[in-house]
C-alpha cells in the first residue's frame, strides 16, 4: 500500500515524519505506543522517516522532525511539530475519530 493510499482511510491516520538522527524522535516513539495502546483501532499510526521517504516530507511542507500530521479520508485535520505529550495526541485523535 502507498503512503497516499493509506492516508485515505475513513478512520484517522496520524503520521509521525521522523529521522534516526533526530533526538525529540527518539522521545516521541514511546510515547506513540503509549498512544497506540490507548486508543486501540480508533486509529493507525504511520511512522515516515523523512530520509528515505523525502517526497512525503516535501508534499507536506515537513520542515523539521518529529513532525505529526493526522489525516483522515486524505485530508489533513491536524499538525505539530516537536514532542507532543500522550494526553494532547489522545485527546486530538479521540476529537477526530467520533
């Protein structure tokens, strides 16, 4: 599946753009599994990192890393960059998934 496939679900889609070099990614991935595992199937979490996927970053304007962008049906409901904590991301994806 593509990458523009998958952002055409009818149920959210939050993207994580990420690097290996990056060190606030590096604090996100927990805290995504955390996230994963409140929300169950409310939601997929997609990881792309921005090295090897540069042409998802640049459709997106992804300036910097960790970027998340939370899609659903293609369309972007919602972005930020840098660390975002457990409660806002929950509480982003619950907003968007009724």
């Amino acid at each position: 599946m593509t990458f523009n496939e998958l952002i055409q679900s009818d149920k959210p889609v939050l993207v994580d753009f990420f690097a290996e070099w990056c060190g606030p990614c590096k604090v996100m991935a927990p805290i995504l599994k955390e996230v994963k595992q409140e929300i169950g199937d409310a939601a997929s979490i997609l990881k792309v990192d921005v090295d090897k996927n540069p042409q998802a970053a640049a459709d997106y304007q992804v300036q910097g890393v960790p970027t998340l962008i939370l899609f659903k049906e293609g369309k972007v409901l919602w972005r930020q960059s840098g660390v975002v904590p457990k409660n806002g991301l929950v509480g982003v994806i619950k907003k968007f998934s009724i």
